[in-house]
C-alpha cells in the first residue's frame, strides 16, 4: 500500500465528539480537513434518537466529511477480510472503506480492528 492520504472517523469518534470528550474533539479539530466517513457510520451516528435541532447539529457536522459510499471494491475488501476475522459487517465496511481508500482508521474500539491489515490510530492514546 502507498501512503495514508488521511483518515476515516469510525462513528464511535463522532459520538464522542458529540457527547463533548475532549479527545475526540480535540482529533477531529485537527484532522477534520483531511478525514471521511464510511455511509455505515453516516447512517450510524444520525439513527440515535434526537431533537430536530439536535439533528440540524449532527447533519452540519457529517456535512464536513466526505462519505464514502462501499462499492464492489469495498464488498471483495470486507469478504477478504471476514476470512481472517470474524467481524460485524458494519465494522468490517468501515473497515474494508479504510483499506480500499488507503485512509488510517480513527476509532476507540482498536481491538475490533487489530487483526487486519489496516492503520489504526485512537485519539484517546495520543
């Protein structure tokens, strides 16, 4: 692989963020200009029950990534990937979105991640 172009924020940095965490805040202050989100995490983050302005808010935020939308190239990526490890398909779309784009993953949950081939970086331990 070539080298990372930028990141894609995993919906558990955006509930953080959201949920006032300084560290996750604080990552996304810096990095926003150079992340995305997978679809997964799009859907993700604005399923949880909110007020209409609560919504306005979240969908302004989402509004400052690129969505990356899986293709056939993610779908070979994440089959590729639940033959070394068994892994939720919506974790495993972000993570074959990742992959496929060349972009380091941004997530709490390191561990679900570990197995694959794929850079990692939780704000939490920077």
């Amino acid at each position: 692989m070539g080298k990372r172009m930028g990141y894609l924020i995993d919906s558990n940095i955006l509930i953080y963020h959201l949920n006032e965490q300084h560290d996750a805040s604080a990552f996304l202050k810096t990095h926003s200009h150079e992340s995305a989100i997978s679809l997964i995490t799009y859907i993700e983050v604005l399923s949880f029950p909110m007020s209409d302005n609560e919504e306005k808010y979240v969908r302004q935020l989402l509004s400052k990534f690129k969505v990356i939308n899986p293709d056939q190239v993610v779908a070979e990526k994440a089959v590729e990937n639940r033959k070394v490890k068994k892994i939720k398909i919506p974790d495993n779309i972000i993570a074959a979105s990742a992959m496929v784009n060349n972009l380091t993953l941004v997530t709490r949950n390191t561990k679900d991640f570990e197995t694959l081939n794929l850079q990692l970086v939780n704000p939490f331990d920077v």
